[in-house]
C-alpha cells in the first residue's frame, strides 16, 4: 500500500481536489489512478470542480475517507 500524505496530495497537480468546509476533497478517479488501488469501500460524495474550463459533479473523497476505506479492503 503506497503512504500518503495530505500535504503532499494538495500539491500535487496531477489529482483535481477542492477545499469544502475547511477540508480537502480529492476527485476520486485522480485517487484511484494515483495509488493504483481499488477504493471501492471509500465513501464519497458529489461536488462541483471545474476540470478543462467546465464545471462538473464528479466523485471526490476526504483524505480522512481514503485512509479509512484504505484500511477496510
């Protein structure tokens, strides 16, 4: 299981997330390519992002629901 670190996840470019709340919410599809798991017991919701100039509902996930679905599988 590759470590992660919130910081790190912020800023990095390469995975589209979104403070809401105070709290980070990461696009769930980012996540699952980045750590090259299946995240299939994370929890998520829906949230507006603007990916590419459009503003979609995609699947995003708190760094707090990663872990813990993470350890569930």
């Amino acid at each position: 299981m590759k470590p992660l670190k919130e910081k790190l996840l912020i800023k990095d470019a390469t995975i589209n997330k979104i403070q809401f709340d105070t709290e980070w919410f990461f696009k769930f599809d980012d996540m699952t390519y980045y750590l090259k798991e299946d995240l299939s017991a994370v929890e998520f919701i829906y949230l507006p992002m603007i990916i590419e100039g459009n503003q979609e509902y995609v699947k995003c996930a708190s760094f707090d629901d990663i872990i813990r679905g993470r350890r569930e599988l």
